[in-house]
C-alpha cells in the first residue's frame, strides 16, 4: 500500500464527511428511516415482552441495514449526478483507493446512525445494548455490509433503475452478515455465555474480510463501461 | 514515443448496442498542436472525446497516447489528462478552494505546491473573491470557470476540452482564450470540440470534423472554419 494510496483513500474521505456535514443529506435520511423503524417496531412488540426480547437484536440489523441501504444509493448517486464519479476516474489514483474511500465513508455514516440507535433502543425496549460486545458486533456488522453494498451501489448507479436494482442485489448477498450479526447480538443481550454467541462474531468477521478481499478485485471492473 | 504524435488514433469505433456513433476514425495530433473537434450535435464528439481519456472503451481500434495504449495503460495516461466536460465534475457542497485540494491531492500534487497553484488558478479564471463560496451557489459559468482550473491544476500534457464556451460571458471566454493560448505556448496539447465556427482561435493548427460519426475532414485548420466545415460536411 503506498502513500499516494493513503492520501486518496484519506481525500475522498474527508470530502464525503465534508460535504455531509453542510448538506446533513445521507445520514439524516437514514437516521430518520431508522429512528421510525425502531418506533414502529417497538409499538408492534409492545404487548409481547417475551417477543420483543426475542426480536430486538433483528430489529436493531434490519433497521441498520435498511437505513444503510438510503445511505450507499445517495452517496454513489450524488457522485453520479454531479458527473464527478467521471472525475474520480479520470484521477490517477486506483481503483482500490476510490473504493475504500468511499467504503469507509458509507461505513462511518452508518456506524453514526448506529450509535444514536443503540443507547435509544436500550431505552425502548429495556435491554443493555450499551456494551463492548455488542458495540464490536455492530462495527463488524456495519463494516461488512458497508463493503458489499458500496460494491453494489457503485453498480447499481450506473443503472437507470438504481434505486430498485440495490435492494434486490443486496439483500440477499447481505444475509450472511444478518445472520451472524442477529445471532451474535442476540446471545449478548440475553446475557449468554461468550462461548454460546463468540463463534458467530467470528464468522461474521471472517465473512466481512472474505467480502472485502472479493470487493477489493472486483471493484475495477465494476467502474469500467 | 512514436515520431507521429502524441495522439494516434487508428480505425477507432464505438457502438452503443447496435448503434454506430464512431466508425473506422483514423487522425494524430502532433505533441503542442490544438486540434478543433467539429461537427453537429450527435456527429459523437463527446463520445470520441471520452474514449481519449479513457473513461470509455472502444468497441474496436487503437488508442495511443504519448506512445501509451488505451486502454490497457490507462494508469499511465490518466494523470497527462486534463478533460473540461459537459458537466463541471464538481462537489456542489465543497467550495471552490476545498474541490482544487481535493483533486490537488488525487493528483499528488507536492503539498507544498497546492496553494500556489490553486490560488493562481483562482486568480486567473477570476474565482479568486469567491474562493471560499460553495459551488453549489456558482452560476454556470462560475463553474465553468472552477472546471477550467480544475482540469488545468495537475498542468497535463493534453486537455481535452468540451464545449469549453459554453455558459461563459464574453470576460469569460477572453478568459478561456488567454489560459488555452498560454497553455499551447507551454507545449500542452489540446483537443477541442465547439461549436463556435465565426472564429478560429489563433492556437487552432488542425481541425477534425464529424459527421454521422465518421471522420470527414481531418487537416490543417483554415481561418474561414464555417466554410471548412460546410464543404466537408457537403463532401461527406
């Protein structure tokens, strides 16, 4: 990995946090679907405690991985419609470097609305989702489908059905990591012992780096005509 | 580096499905020249102009750049590129300075280098007042104009120019005119579409003309370039 890499993965970083913080037009949305998620979820559950301690950790990575879904379409879009994807590529940096770029943007958006979900879940449905076990899950989890889903909504942008075309080839390829993820958390809530959930982060994180070795080959050919 | 020039290009054809948009296009561009790309809407223009940066692939045919072919040594020629194109390739919530540092960086350009050149582009396509404005409340020609600086900010070897005039008041394309001549001068190839036939620029040295996508004039550019065009497109 050389430096003109790091400066470039570093680049296109900053400008997406940049540019979301004076337009607050990504993580708004997906905090917002996220936020009713959880509420509409809560209310649902709300005569059944048994259920709700049952469904909690589903609701949490349903909830994430459909904001997240708002959030990778809208990043990939807005560098579409703005042509400036053209300028990326035109630039003399890697592809890998564009890709991990914007990975680590979309991830950084979504592990916010993660953050604001979990101490408010913990509240509504009165379990302890505040907890290092349960925070690493969520990083994991996030980082994981953030890989894929910048893959695919890099190529979905380029469709002009991209906004129904994500969700129909990122669900099912994202069910690996909400497998793993819902089991994991599940077993930390309930207060499981670490040998009963510990082997489903791990697959989680073996899943995430098989993801990204994927991604990170593939990703040239996803920009190319 | 071949002897002909420092853009080759040999029976070159793009099709879109079953759409023909470029056919069998054979043309060079001696290393300093400034070749005007005309023809009317549609003749594929931009398209020809996107398969020499390399953000689009030839159905068939060669593409060299400085010796380099397209595109299989795409890395090699994407940093000699410099492309003004339709779209102004610019972050709307990033400012005028913020979006030259960000691609100042993606070029690798010295740290040490990237003030100064961002601000004597700043300076000289007349953004300097509005350097910390968000583009998002430039006018088209505002953005024209950061476009121009961003594609000049890496000094490439070739700018690939599209419809560099449009949008631009009169102060703007004597603008455009002043920063192209300099950039000839300093040796900089440049390949330009416009539909602008009234005037040839004086740094012009060779036309290309399209029409219905094949190549029907490519040669020394004359003064008169809407008589040119005329019996070229007529001969066609």
């Amino acid at each position: 990995m050389n430096r003109h890499f790091l400066t470039a993965v570093r680049a296109i970083v900053s400008k997406d946090l940049r540019a979301e913080w004076r337009s607050r037009e990504l993580v708004g949305a997906m905090a917002l679907f996220s936020l009713l998620s959880v509420l509409v979820f809560s209310f649902a559950l709300e005569l059944d405690k048994n259920a709700r301690e049952e469904a909690i950790s589903g609701v949490l990575w349903v909830s994430l991985i459909f904001a997240s879904l708002l959030g990778f379409n809208r990043s990939l879009a807005l560098e579409q419609d703005q042509g400036s994807l053209d300028a990326l590529l035109l630039a003399p940096v890697s592809r890998s470097a564009i890709f991990v770029g914007k990975l680590l943007g979309n991830c950084l958006f979504t592990l916010l609305v993660a953050l604001a979900l979990l101490p408010l879940m913990t509240a509504l449905y009165g379990v302890q989702l505040l907890d290092g076990w349960a925070l690493l899950t969520t990083i994991v989890g996030v980082f994981g489908f953030s890989v894929i889903g910048t893959l695919l909504a890099t190529l979905a942008v380029q469709t002009r059905s991209r906004e129904a075309l994500l969700p129909i080839a990122l669900l099912p390829i994202c069910l690996p990591f909400l497998l793993t993820a819902v089991r994991a958390t599940k077993g930390i809530v309930s207060g499981a012992p670490p040998s009963e959930w510990r082997v489903w982060l791990q697959l989680l994180a073996a899943i995430t780096i098989i993801y990204l070795v994927f991604c990170l080959l593939l990703y040239r050919f996803v920009l190319e005509e | 580096m071949s002897r002909r020039g420092l853009i080759e290009v040999q029976r070159l054809s793009k099709h879109f499905g079953w759409r023909s948009v470029l056919r069998e296009l054979d043309f060079f561009v001696h290393r300093g020249e400034c070749a005007l790309l005309l023809g009317a809407n549609g003749s594929g223009k931009s398209t020809l102009l996107r398969l020499l940066c390399g953000l689009s692939r030839a159905t068939s045919g060669v593409i060299r750049i400085g010796g380099w072919s397209l595109p299989a040594e795409a890395s090699a020629v994407r940093a000699q590129i410099g492309l003004l194109a339709h779209r102004p390739l610019l972050y709307e919530n990033l400012t005028a300075r913020e979006n030259l540092d960000f691609f100042a960086a993606l070029y690798a350009i010295p740290p040490a280098e990237r003030a100064r050149r961002r601000d004597d582009l700043l300076a000289q396509v007349g953004l300097a007042a509005r350097a910390n404005s968000l583009v998002r409340g430039f006018s088209r020609g505002m953005q024209q104009r950061l476009s121009l600086a961003r594609a000049l900010l890496h000094q490439p070897d070739l700018l690939l120019l599209d419809e560099p005039y449009t949008g631009l008041d009169s102060a703007g394309c004597a603008m455009l005119d002043g920063l192209l001549t300099a950039a000839s001068r300093s040796g900089c190839t440049i390949i330009m579409s416009t539909h602008q036939l009234e005037r040839k620029p004086a740094y012009a040295d060779r036309a290309l003309i399209l029409a219905g996508g094949s190549l029907v004039y490519a040669g020394p550019a004359a003064n008169d370039l809407a008589a040119l065009y005329r019996q070229a497109s007529a001969s066609a």
